[in-house]
C-alpha cells in the first residue's frame, strides 16, 4: 500500500487538510491548479472576510506558511489531475507535468466558482460601468482603498446590493437553485464598511428574504442596520437601466412591501454573485468518478456514511466547496475532518 | 374586465371613458380603459434622515419588518386595519411620503397603549418613532392637526369663558362641529336630540336617564342647560389667564 495521501486543490479546504495531515507526519502531495496557493480569497484578493472580519492573509497566511514549511508536503503549484487508475489504497494518479503519483487515499477540495453575471443579461451587467460584482467592489476595497463609480471616478451618492444574481434561480436552468450561503453576511458586511468611510453614501440591499444564520445576525444584519443605517428593502430587481438624462442607472423592482413597482435611481450597483462548481471541480469528479448533484454538478457525500466528508468512492474524500456553497472557516474544519478521515482510512496510530 | 389588484389603484388614476372617438372611429370599449403609472421614482431621503437622526426616532432603524407591533396593536385590529406601525415605519425610513399621506386619516389614532412598545423583539421604540413620524409629517404640512387636538381646543374654549364646562353644551356643540344637524328650540337656542341627526349612541345615552327615571340627574342638568355653570369671579381671572396664554403663545392674540 502506498503511503502517501493526494490532496486536489490548495484553496482554504486544501490547505488546511494538507496543513493537518503534514504535522501529523502523513507523506502528503498538494496539487493547486494555478501558480499561488490560497485559493479564491488570495487569488482574488478578498478583502475582508466573513465572519471574523479578518483578512485573507490572516486567515490563510499562517495555514500557508505552515504547508510551505512542512518536509512531509510536497507542492505542486500549476498542476493538474489528468488521470486515475486503482481503487483504494492504490491510485496511480497522472499528473498535467506527466508525472505519476502512487497514493493511498485522494482529498477533493476543489472548490467553487463565482457566477458570471453576464448572464442575467436584464442586470446590464459588463453594459454599463457602474454595474459592478460583489467581487470587484471587494477588489476595488482591497487593491484600491476606496469606493468610486467606473464611469466617472467619483463617490457614488448611493450604493445599491441586488441580492441572489445566480441563486435561487430556475431561470438559469437547474444548475443555480441553490443559496449562496454567504451573499447576505458579506453584502451586510461590505454595505458596514462602505457606511462606515463615507457615512454620506446611502447604502441599499434588495433582498427577497435574508439568511444570516446562526451568530451572523448580528454582525450582518442587525448591525448594518442599527449602527450602520443600511437600509433593506425587500423585492428582486428585475432590470437594471441607465438614464442619460441624469447619468444614474435605475433598479427596476417591485417593492413587495409597499406592492408598487419602483425604479429608483443609483449611482453604484453591486451585484451578490451566486456559488457554481468550479470547472476544476466538475473535471476532478468525472476523472475519479464521484458522484455529483444532478442539478447544481457539486460533487455529494456517499449516501451510506453518516460522514459529509466521504465520497462515493472508499479512499477519496471531499472537503469545502466542491461540495456546495459553504463559509471559508467552515471549509478548513472540513478540510481538517478529511484530514482525520484520511488517518482512520490509513489505520494509523497517532502517538503524541 | 375587471381590474386585477383594484385595490391597490387609487380612482384618480383610473382613466376611462364612456365613448371616445379618435378620428371618427369609435374606440369605446372596455380596452380604452388606462391606468396612470404609479411607479415609485425616488425616496425623500432627507425625510427619512429627519427620522432617523432625531434621539426619539433613531430606533427605526432596528426594525426587522415582523410585525409583532402591528399584530398586537389595538387599533389595527379593532378599529382600522389601515393603521400599520410597521408599515408607517417601512415607508418613513425609505421616505415614501406619498404612501403615508394616502393613511393620514388613521395615522393620529394612536391610544398610547404600548404594546408594540413593549413587545418589539429588535427594541423599536414603536410608538415614539411614529410620534417622530407624525411631528415630521406635521412640519411639512403633510398631515392636519389631530382631531382630538381639535376636540382640546373647543373644550379650552369653553372652559376659559365659563371657568367651567356645561356637559350638553360641550357635547352638543361638538357633534354640531363635525356635520351632525343639531335640533334646537326656537327661543333659547338649547339643543333637542330626540329630534336631532345624531348617532344612536348618543340618543341611548340621554334617554338612559329618563327611562330610568333619574330625576335628580335631570334636574341638575336642566339647570346647567338654563343657567350657564360658571367659577366664582371667573371674569378677573379670566382676564390674567387670557393675557398669560396669549405671552406664552398658547392662545392667538385676540383669540
């Protein structure tokens, strides 16, 4: 039986099962797609985090030293799965640089991918400037430091957040019913923050209904509103427009509240991008034959284990993302539970 | 073909005609029916901001739009389901004022009870906040006075010419104020309600002492009605109350 373990994907689930199973003195391969180990929070330069509001370099910085220094991992940064023959215990696994691997158990952390909101046409998005992603206002905070429209550079008077672009929507086929699961924190977060520097900006969110679960009220819901004077307001928008006469676009809605149709003028639009199985994540499953939603593609835990963290297939196990939208700190628990998971596969004996 | 949703469309809007003629062609018809847009444009923000900024009324902003207060509040549920506090307080925060001018008729009719106050899960203070909204309204000259306030001033009338009220003359006078016709004798101008256009309540409530024979409450009142019931040497006083009020600005110079 070979001895060492593969993990696929060195985003915060990779990492971290990586991290846990080097400090426990498994032999561990780590395979990341791109030439940066981080995954999305680094590679798209997130800015602030949810829920513990700290930095990705905080968060993932110190999991990412702990990999790089570890003799017991080995990184292999720009490489990808390109094969898998063997059953568990035994996976002869060929590499995108021609390498072959020889391993014993497979960690799928492959991760997600943010919605294109190309898509929803009606949004304007990648039509008029000033329709922005929720990503891009992220990367406008971290790389730039401050709040502007595109199309003219100026501080936007208002700001509004359309909720669910690529959730929770039937119209874009089977494959975006589902939640993103973090939209509604992170717009309340961002919609804190941007009330926070420049308290003379207005801050809208456009939600259907809001799902800051668990100890996330609070700080996402609760208190954009109370001590941020965020204003929810409930209706989907519909269509995005762009008046020439004023230079300001108009959020077409219903407000569901009041039961009148609105279009109201803004300066800047963010929109809260919906989760989808990473293309990596939709490869990884076909090669090793997981099993996968049949509607949304990500890749679903054996049916017969009460463990999430198996697959249908012994010996490969699967953590974060790939497995549906989920929270970065709840990603690098799973991470670390198919960590665990991949030890009692192995049978080893830890002594401490 | 009726109109889907009528009750959201005020009549004003609905434009339709019995015959109309375009270019000599006949158009009448159910389809030349058209209903003016009521899309909401914009929100008064410094309206909201008026709101929110002020210490009584900032907690509006802590409303999660549940409705416990509107569920729990007395007059919603009893008296006119128009009157929504956690209505008032969605279109107050985002400035809707056109949609709170549409309930300026039942927005007074607060009775102070607390409820919603009190049982707030997110600590609104319900009623302060639609104090704020009102007093809001009322600067900009949205809403009136509220009648009871109306009701206060007639009433103040009356106690600073007599030093006293006269029961009759206070209730009879009021109701005359609002609408209701008012019978009276043609010699001393009283008031006869048996023949008078008012509210059956009211006539069971001057027939109870009749029927029931109390003839010392009747007397009492037959008195009042004749002789006016008055404070001993109200008219110096009244002279030193009137000059007060009038320095302190609670009553119009003259008035």
């Amino acid at each position: 039986m070979a001895k060492s373990v593969l993990v696929i994907g060195g985003g915060p689930a990779g990492l971290s099962a990586a991290r846990a199973l080097g400090k426990l003195g498994v032999p561990t391969v780590l395979v990341e797609k791109e030439n940066k180990l981080g995954g999305r929070p680094v590679l798209e330069s997130y800015h602030t985090l949810i829920p513990r509001k700290m930095t990705p370099s905080q968060v993932l910085g110190p999991y990412i030293e702990d990999v790089q220094s570890n003799g017991n991992v080995r990184i292999m940064l720009g490489t990808e799965i390109e094969a898998c023959e063997g059953e568990a215990g035994d996976f002869k696994v060929s590499l995108s640089n021609g390498e072959k691997l020889e391993v014993s158990a497979i960690v799928v952390a492959t991760g997600f991918q943010h919605f294109d909101s190309r898509r929803k046409g009606e949004l304007g998005y990648g039509i008029y400037p000033d329709v922005i992603t929720n990503l891009q206002l992220e990367q406008m905070f971290s790389k730039e430091g401050r709040l502007y429209r595109p199309s003219n550079g100026e501080l936007p008077k208002r700001v509004a957040f359309v909720f669910c672009v690529g959730s929770r929507d039937r119209q874009l086929g089977v494959t975006n019913v589902h939640c993103c699961r973090y939209g509604c924190a992170l717009s309340g977060l961002q919609a804190s923050e941007i009330r926070e520097k420049y308290p003379e900006v207005d801050v809208f969110c456009y939600y259907m209904d809001v799902r800051t679960y668990g100890t996330w009220e609070y700080p996402f819901y609760w208190a954009p509103q109370e001590e941020y004077g965020v204003r929810y307001v409930r209706g989907r928008i519909a269509e995005i427009t762009f008046n020439p006469a004023d230079g300001r676009l108009r959020v077409k809605h219903e407000d569901t509240i009041v039961q009148r149709p609105a279009e109201i003028p803004m300066d800047l639009v963010v929109l809260v991008l919906g989760m989808e199985p990473s293309p990596g994540t939709k490869k990884v499953a076909k090669i090793l034959g997981l099993k996968q939603d049949p509607d949304s593609r990500f890749i679903v835990p054996s049916d017969e284990s009460g463990s999430n963290i198996r697959s249908n297939k012994e010996g490969i196990f699967i953590a974060g993302a790939c497995k549906g939208p989920i929270d970065i700190e709840s990603s690098m628990a799973e991470g670390e539970a198919a960590a665990m998971e991949v030890l009692n596969f192995l049978g080893a004996k830890v002594t401490v | 073909m009726p109109i889907h949703e009528r009750s959201l469309i005020e009549s004003e809007r609905v434009l339709r005609k019995e015959r109309l003629v375009i270019d000599g062609i006949d158009v009448s018809g159910d389809w030349n029916l058209i209903i003016l847009p009521r899309t909401v444009e914009d929100y008064d923000l410094d309206f909201a901001k008026e709101i929110m900024e002020s210490p009584d009324g900032k907690t509006i902003q802590q409303c999660y739009q549940c409705s416990y207060c509107t569920a729990s509040c007395p007059v919603h549920n009893y008296w006119d389901d128009r009157y929504n506090p956690r209505h008032f307080i969605y279109l107050a925060r985002l400035g809707m004022v056109d949609e709170l001018q549409k309930r300026v008729d039942v927005m007074w009719r607060c009775v102070s009870c607390h409820k919603c106050t009190h049982r707030c899960p997110k600590g609104v203070l319900v009623e302060d906040v639609l104090k704020v909204i009102l007093r809001a309204m009322y600067k900009r000259g949205l809403i009136g006075d509220y009648p009871s306030k109306k009701f206060d001033q007639f009433f103040t009338e009356s106690v600073l010419e007599y030093g006293r009220i006269e029961d009759g003359e206070l209730l009879f006078g009021w109701m005359e104020k609002q609408g209701y016709k008012i019978k009276k004798d043609p010699i001393l101008r009283k008031p006869i309600p048996f023949f008078s256009d008012i509210p059956k309540w009211l006539k069971d409530m001057v027939s109870k002492p009749i029927k029931e024979g109390n003839i010392g409450f009747l007397m009492l009142n037959a008195k009042h009605m004749l002789f006016h019931p008055r404070t001993k040497e109200w008219n110096k006083f009244k002279q030193v109350l009137r000059k007060v009020m009038e320095e302190e600005g609670a009553l119009a110079k003259g008035g």
